[in-house]
C-alpha cells in the first residue's frame, strides 16, 4: 500500500471513483482511493443506475445534463464502457402530480433539456401492455436511460491508473489525521497515508469519518429495496418508468428482465448500516409486487430472479455535501447522494476536482457546500421537501 500520495478518496461507490478520476486525468499527481470493501460494494452496486435529467432546480438539472452526456460518451469521458442504455424516461402523470410533472418540465426546458409532455395514448404506444388507470399523462426524456453500476465504477477506475490513480480495495479508514487546521494524513487499518488532500466520499459512512477530523454532519439512513423478474417470452422494449400514482419504478434489465423498486412517495425506513439484512423480505416484495402488478399486469406472469436491500444516505435537504470546510485545510465532502448519487456523481466528480485544482468548474456547486445548512439554504423541489414527500 501507499504511504504517501497527493491526495486520497475514501470510498469507492461512483462519487469517490468519480472525484478520483478526474484529480488523477486532471494531473494532480498519485491519487490513493481507499475502500473497505469492494469498489460499488454498497449503495452504488446495488443501485437502479438511473441516468435522467427529471428535476425542478437549475444546478441539479446541469448536473444531470453533463452526466448524461457523459455516460452518452463513455469511453472518452468516463475512462471506459459502463454499459449504458439510452432506451428513454418516462414520468407517468395523474391528476395530483400533473402540474408538479409540467413544472418540471418548464425547468427542463429553461436548460435546454429534450424532454417533452405526452398524452396517455402516446404512453401506451412506448409500452403497450400497460394499464392507463389513474395516468392524465406524462413527461417524457428520449435520450434518458440507465448504466451498470459496477462496471461505471470500475471503468472510472482503470480509465484513470495510467495518470496516477491506485484502487486500494480492502483497506479500512480508520480516521483523517491532523496538524493543525490542516490534513495530514489518512490513518488505515494497514498503516499511515501521508496526504495534504482528503475527500470524504465514505457514502452511509462519511458522518463517522467527518467525527474522525472533528465534522459532525446530519445524515439519515434508509432502507432501499429492488427487484427482478424475468419478462415472458415477447414482451418487447418498454423506457424506463417513474409511476407517481401506485408509487414504483421499473427499467428493462438486459433484454429479458425488469428491474422494480419502490418510488416517489415512500417513507424513510431506518437501518443500522453495519448491521441490516441484505435479502428482500417477503413483506417488501409484495409492497413493490402490488405497485408493479397494477401498472403492468403482464408482470404477474413474469418470474422472479432476485432481490436485495441496500441503502439511501440522506441530507437534510436530499441533495448531496459536496465542498469545501473552510475551516479545515485539505479537507473535501463528497456524499449523501440521497438516492440521486450515481446519476450527479460523474458530474459532481468531475467539478469538485476542478474546485480542488483550483480551476473554474464547467458547473458551479457551490451550493452543494457542507456549510448551506447553517445558512439557511436548503434545497427543495417541486414535490415537496427534497425528493421525498
């Protein structure tokens, strides 16, 4: 293992592999990204991988924007396949969320976002055995779609070890040291990293490595559910569904499967993230079963393959830390994706290394600085607080 490197990223989900990229391609020098596990081994393996642009404030949206363009060229921007799938997003509409769904999309719009709103006919036509009960309508994102989770991350990293990134997997953090105001190093369960950098991308665990450098951040943690069944024989092509009315979502997964989860409105449910089950129980399949059921009846003839339960790490504004203490030199948040983490992450990681670098970034994230809570500027959205109602 290192014992010294120009700057060190704790975690390996997509937003440390993301940051730790772009420091390295960007020439900062030997860049040591240490996870305790494996790279994606929590919340960003197990994630949906979503890549769409369907929000309601402008920097969340740019976001968005240039993270899919990226994923939309991944070999050059993102160092290498990640097996994305432009198949288009759908956000089906009812009477109490249709003028939330157009608002919505006045501000993709304002970004010059392709998106457009379509009649419950046009829905049919993108997914013919669907049922229409309850849908007034829906905004549409044609060149939206999803990644692999997995080999995103890993594509990060390998696209980037010819210019100074070294994956260290196994290797626990035990704390950020210190001189100071100032980071020294990064104390591991195998020895001392000397490093002037760090960035926090611990993920559910950058609050305990915050307390490790004297940072106490507000996050949750919440239960996150998916599953996924394989389609009868002829199914067809079907884009990547948000239904606001029986509350799932679902998106092909390869050719012959759908993967379901559990969408917008849902409560929190907390775990202890050291100690929770990771199988789906039965109680909660049949949460996501009824939702999916009543939407496609056709997936009542569908087979179930798998399920697991993973993980949000929640702000409390839903948006991600990303910036900055000013108060402690060297030092970087980069977590709490709040469910948005693996759509923003190439994006964030790449203007987070700017601000690092001191470069002007492409997309200013300044209002993503750890700090806004105490000044009083939450974000929120057109469907209540964060992305939860």
């Amino acid at each position: 293992m290192l014992q010294k490197a120009d700057a060190v990223v704790v975690g390996g989900g997509i937003m440390g592999a993301s940051v730790a990229h772009f420091l390295a391609r960007k020439g900062i020098g030997k860049v040591a990204l240490l996870e305790k596990r494996t790279l994606a081994a929590v919340s960003t393996g197990h994630s949906a991988a979503v890549v769409r642009t369907f929000y309601s404030n402008p920097l969340t949206i740019k976001l968005a924007k240039r993270a899919l363009e990226m994923f939309g060229n991944d070999r050059d921007a993102l160092g290498g396949d990640c097996g994305f799938r432009s198949i288009g997003y759908l956000c089906l509409l009812g009477a109490h969320t249709r003028e939330a769904g157009r608002e919505v999309l006045r501000c993709l719009r304002a970004q010059h976002v392709d998106a457009k709103e379509i009649s419950p006919d046009e829905v049919r036509g993108l997914l013919p055995q669907i049922s229409l009960d309850s849908v007034v309508g829906g905004i549409y994102e044609p060149q939206s779609g999803y990644a692999d989770p997995v080999k995103t991350t890993r594509s990060l990293v390998e696209g980037a070890k010819a210019r100074g990134l070294d994956a260290c997997e196994g290797v626990g953090v035990v704390g950020i040291r210190l001189e100071g105001n100032r980071v020294a190093g990064v104390e591991t369960e195998q020895g001392v990293i000397e490093t002037r950098l760090v960035v926090n991308a611990a993920g559910p665990w950058g609050r305990h490595l915050g307390l490790s450098a004297g940072l106490n951040y507000s996050i949750r943690w919440s239960r996150e559910c998916d599953m996924v069944l394989r389609l009868p024989s002829g199914f067809g092509t079907f884009p990547l569904i948000s239904d606001t009315n029986f509350r799932v979502y679902f998106r092909p997964e390869g050719d012959h499967e759908v993967l379901i989860g559990l969408g917008w409105p849902k409560e929190i449910e907390p775990l202890d993230i050291d100690a929770y089950d990771p199988r789906l129980d039965a109680a909660t399949r049949e949460r996501i079963e009824r939702g999916a059921f009543q939407r496609v009846p056709a997936f009542r003839e569908a087979d179930y393959v798998r399920g697991w339960t993973s993980l949000y790490t929640i702000t409390d504004d839903w948006h991600p830390v990303v910036g900055p203490e000013p108060e402690l030199e060297g030092y970087y948040a980069c977590f709490g994706g709040s469910g948005h983490g693996f759509k923003l992450g190439p994006s964030l990681g790449e203007a987070l290394s700017d601000m690092i670098l001191g470069n002007t970034p492409e997309i200013d994230i300044h209002a993503f600085r750890p700090g806004r809570f105490m000044e009083g500027e939450n974000f929120s959205s057109v469907w209540g607080g964060g992305n939860r109602a």
